[in-house]
C-alpha cells in the first residue's frame, strides 16, 4: 500500500516528532513522512535537501522526512484534516491511504497493521474520557446541529474519539472533508479556531477538531474501525500494543521527572518511557550527555515510583 504519514507541529514539538518517525522506522515504515511546520526547523534534520515538497531530510535508506512549511494562523490541531487533504493533491505523489500522528506519539506495532487497520474503515481511537452514549446530551446537541446543516446521522456511537491519530484510506475522502468543515463551523459558532480548547466541556463544543472528528464519524457514509483504550495505552494495568500517547501534561522530552515522582506520586508513564526508547536512532534527539542524565532521571523516578507504591 503505498501510503502518506504525516503530523503538524512547532516549537519544541520537534522532539516528538524525531521520536515519531524513529518508533516508524522500527516498526518497519519506508516511505515518505510528511511534516507541517511553523517556526525553524528541528535542528536534528542535517544535511537538507530541497525537494518537490519543501525541504527534505533522508532518515535512513527507504524513509524521507519533508517539512512543509504552513502559513495558516490557526492553532495547528484545528489544521490537521485541511494538512491530510493537501497530502491527497499535486504536487504530492498518489496515496492509498493517508495516516496522521500526533508529534507526541510512538508507535509500537508493525506498521502493517496499520495499513490492515485502514481497509476495515477509518481508524480512530478511544480517548482517555471514552464514553459517549449515543443519547448522550452532548452528543445529542450535535445531532440538532448536523440536522441545521442539512446533514444526516450515520453512525451511532457510544464511544468519544481521541484526534491525535486517524488512518484514512483514498476511498474514505469524505470524512476528512467532513471534519475540515465541521472544524470550521465550530470556530464560527465559537468566536475562532486560535485556541485548542474554547470552553468547557458543559458547552456543545469543546475541543474543536476533536469534535469535529467525532461529528465527522457520526455523518460519514465511510465505515469507521474504533480501536478501545488499548490503542493510545491510555487503559490502566498496560496491555496496550498500537501506540503510547503522551496526552496532556507536560510531554516527556520537559518533564521533570524525579521532581514529579516525589511531589505527585507520579512515575513515568508508559508513553514516558516509550519517547525514550525511540530517540537515539536513526535520529538522535539529545547529545550523549544529555541522554546519559535523562536515563539516569527516568530510572530513578521509576524506582522511587515503585518504591512508593509498595509502601
């Protein structure tokens, strides 16, 4: 399947993202990896290249990185079903399916079964806080809102949808077109798309491209795949085999993790530990030194978190 894996990101998201395509390559991706940007670019992409679709940094034999840079002023989770669409036109070479990552991500399996997972239906993941009965009054203020724009019910969820990653193959187009346009009118209905949160959870709209994801599955003709917590190793006791997401929080190239684990009773989590297994090769992230201290810092608090737990 000739496939196109991309993310957004700025600042020092540039972390997550090295660790992203490193856990790919693992797992066996070769391909092309495609990269929005605001701001520099990561200072780990040496030597550069110019290429058809922006700048260009060869990872490794079989996988490319292209940095695409974006001028849109929105906040750039709100940007990601218009990046994914962009991927699907020229100049971009011809994709079966398009997959976007969350740069605070790793993954875990073989990449086939990504590309297994997409031919069952647009793949989604539970979130953290995963149930949404399909009467509940949140979700059925959004069916008030799709019957407004003319729009009819689909698909009938019980589950709320993480948007830190979706597979969506060339079949299944309109559901991206969908939660580009649902994203959009939530910003109208909400005063803007600058912000990732625009008010409280009470309110019908909350966290705009993750609703609109979710309004997007429900008014889809496409088939949809959920995957449960075990997907984003967001379920307790582990078991999680897909991917680790570092959701929320402070993310695991910045947080201090001895300091937590002694003042929060919080060791590491498992996307904690899965950032660093993947950030040495092929891209090193962090110089030897650093690295050294960052192991010594994430052993320590993982001892000391056991330690607290047996007390």
């Amino acid at each position: 399947m000739r496939s196109a894996v991309c993310t957004v990101f700025e600042g020092d998201y540039h972390l997550g993202v090295g660790a992203l395509v490193n856990s790919l390559y693992t797992n066996g991706f070769r391909g092309n990896f495609y990269a929005g940007y605001r701001g520099p670019l990561p200072p780990w992409a040496v030597p550069l290249k110019s290429g058809d679709h922006g700048s260009a940094f060869e990872v490794a034999e079989g996988l490319t990185v292209h940095f695409i840079p974006l001028t849109t002023k929105i906040h750039l989770a709100n940007y990601k079903p218009d990046f994914m669409l962009s991927l699907g036109e020229k100049p971009f070479p011809p994709a079966e399916a398009v997959f976007y990552f969350d740069p605070d991500i790793t993954v875990k399996c073989p990449w086939s079964f990504f590309e297994e997972w997409v031919k069952a239906g647009v793949a989604v993941c539970v979130d953290i806080n995963p149930d949404m009965a399909a009467n509940h009054p949140i979700r059925h203020a959004w069916k008030g809102f799709l019957m407004g724009l003319d729009l009819k019910v689909h698909n009938e969820f019980e589950q709320y949808f993480n948007s830190g990653f979706v597979g969506v193959a060339a079949r299944d187009r309109d559901f991206l077109v969908h939660w580009k346009n649902f994203i959009q009118s939530i910003g109208q209905a909400t005063g803007g798309l600058g912000k990732i949160i625009v008010a409280s959870r009470t309110e019908k709209f909350y966290c705009p491209d993750q609703d609109g994801l979710n309004l997007a599955a429900m008014a889809t003709e496409s088939s949809v795949s959920p995957m449960g917590q075990d997907a984003m190793d967001f379920q307790h006791g582990g078991g999680g085999y897909v991917m680790s997401h570092a959701a929320g929080g402070k993310k695991p190239w910045k947080k201090p993790f001895v300091r937590t684990v002694l003042l929060r009773a919080a060791p590491p989590s498992r996307a904690d530990r899965e950032f660093f297994r993947h950030v040495e090769s092929p891209i090193r992230l962090f110089p030897p030194w650093q690295r050294a201290f960052q192991r010594l810092q994430l052993l320590t608090a993982c001892f000391l978190g056991r330690f607290m737990r047996n007390m």
